[in-house]
C-alpha cells in the first residue's frame, strides 16, 4: 500500500497545485511560478477519449485505471473477482476523497502563516501565493457540498467530473478528469471564439479611452461568450454571468500587478505562459512560444498604467480585440 506522504505527493502533481510548504519556510516569499500547475509531462495524460464515444460508466472505469497506472490509487489484487475490484475502487476512491479534503486543510494553515508574515510587516506576498490563495479560496467553498455529496453519494462524483466540475475541489480530481476538464473548456472557449467576432465588433462601438463598461453588454449575448473565452461557466443567467467576469477580472488584476512588479514575463514556464493566456481569453493556435510570450507582454503592456478605477473596464475592453 502507498504511504500517506507518496500519495500525497502524487496528488499534488497529479492535480496541478503547488506543493505543500512548512510554515517555517514562510519567512520568505513562495516563489513557484516555474512549477505552479505544472503538467508537461505528455505521459501522465490518459487517452483522449470523450464522453461522445464512451458511456459514464466506461469513462470512471478508464478515469481508476489511468490514477491506478499512476499511483494515484492503489490497484486491487490480481486474483480479486469482479464484486471485490468494485469494493476496493470504493474504498480507494473514498481514501482520494478524504485525503484531498485533509489537504485542503492543511493548506489553509501554510495560507495563514503567509497572511501573518504580511501583517507583521514581512516581504510582499508573491504572484505563487496570491494563486494559491486564490485557489484555496475556492477549494474551500466547494468542499463542504462536496463532503455532503461524498458521504450520502459518493457514487455520483465520478458523474459530476464528467457533467459538473465545477463542483469539485482541485484537490479530489483524478489527473484522468482533470485531463478532461481542461479538453471540454478549451472546446467551449474556441466555439465561443468563433461567434465572437460579429458580437464584439458592435459592442466595441461603446467603448470609451480603451475601456468598455459592462452596461454595454446588456442583452448583446456577449456575456455567455466571455465566459466561455475565460473558461469560466456558462449557465444561469446575464446577472450571475457579470459576478463571474468581474470576480475573475479582479483575479487577473491583481495577477497582472503581480506579474508586471516581479517582471515574470521572461521567466515564467512554456506552460505558465499557455496558462497566462487561456485565464485572458487567448485561444491558442500558434505553438511557437515565442508568440505566445509576445502575446502576454502586449496584454501587460496594455495594461500596466491602468488606474485601478477603470482596471476591469480596460481589461473588459481588451477582451475584445484582436491579439497581435
């Protein structure tokens, strides 16, 4: 059987968060946007089968296998039967669960210690940890339906990844349906492309000194399409869509803030780059990454001496242009 710790350590990969910090290395800044979500490894990824091709229970069946493949769950005994593989997923998958809700856990103390060292008048929090504190915030409102779904169902999370992911923890995903996950929002986002350019040509007719206010999209549509450009959900109504966009603009304000003041832009990963780009409404078609970079300086460029009245206007207005 794996260790608490190896797991653990698998999930944290496997998942695409940052690994764990002791709170007596918090005296200093994390400093991790070379690795933070990384996933480079081509290998870990399972095969690109979607759901148009497989039924749910076929999808679970391929999601254990790929996690058991990489010890992320423990494969069942070899001579096992049928009823007895069934009971050991169960137990396996709830072992997943709870060890990724104790994560959670332990992660906000690491958080709290990077909040007292700020308030102790400590060095400036990093663009890793404002990322991770971003991420733990919402970790923290799905985890507590999400203990209620595993303990009165938990046979229905493996059905929520596939139709409801925005349900689950980062911390209680299998890499095979975080691999899914991110296939369906790239999908969503180049659709959402596609029946932009009409859209935002006559929205953009409002804008104001490179700004667009959000009254301007009322009744235009546009609102379902920035949503799926940011790979954010896209049901319920106009209202719910705006909280959305303006929550994950002020993500991305305080994001470029933080990018522009450690001057990342150089630094930063193939894949940070690529993940820069997608939470700015980029779809990515040219691999080259050096377009890409070039792609996220113009977009720090254009708004690097923004004042913080008109931050989300501007970046709203941004959204719809055409990247260089």
């Amino acid at each position: 059987m794996l260790s608490r710790c190896s797991v653990q350590r698998v999930q944290r990969k496997c998942l695409q968060f940052s690994s764990i910090i002791e709170p007596s290395s918090l005296k200093t800044p994390i400093c991790l946007h070379k690795t933070l979500y990384s996933t480079s490894n081509k290998s870990r990824q399972p095969p690109t089968t979607t759901t148009s091709t497989l039924g749910i229970k076929e999808l679970v069946q391929r999601d254990i296998r790929h996690a058991e493949q990489l010890g992320v769950l423990e494969p069942a005994p070899a001579d096992a039967n049928g009823f007895r593989k069934l009971v050991h997923s169960a137990i396996q998958l709830g072992k997943f669960y709870f060890r990724g809700a104790k994560l959670i856990y332990a992660r906000g103390k690491d958080i709290s210690a990077i909040k007292a060292r700020i308030r102790a008048g400590g060095l400036p929090m990093t663009r890793a940890e404002n990322r991770l504190i971003s991420l733990q915030r919402r970790d923290v409102t799905k985890l507590i339906p999400f203990i209620l779904m595993a303990i009165v169902v938990e046979e229905l999370i493996p059905i929520a990844a596939i139709y409801a992911p925005f349900m689950l923890p980062s911390t209680c995903i299998l890499p095979g349906q975080q691999s899914r996950i991110e296939e369906k929002k790239t999908q969503k986002a180049i659709a959402s492309a596609l029946q932009a350019q009409t859209i935002f040509a006559t929205i953009k007719k409002n804008a104001v000194d490179g700004t667009l206010h959000f009254s301007s999209l009322k009744g235009t549509g546009s609102l379902t399409i920035l949503c799926g450009l940011l790979r954010l959900p896209t049901f319920g109504n106009d209202l719910l869509r705006t909280w959305r966009i303006r929550r994950h603009l002020h993500f991305i304000q305080n994001d470029d803030r933080l990018l522009i003041l450690e001057k990342l832009e150089d630094n930063l990963s193939d894949h940070d780059v690529a993940q820069a780009l997608e939470e700015r409404g980029f779809i990515i078609q040219d691999p080259h990454v050096e377009s890409q970079r070039a792609r996220l300086k113009w977009w720090l460029n254009s708004v690097q001496d923004t004042p913080d009245s008109s931050a989300l206007t501007r970046r709203l207005f941004l959204l719809t242009q055409q990247k260089p």
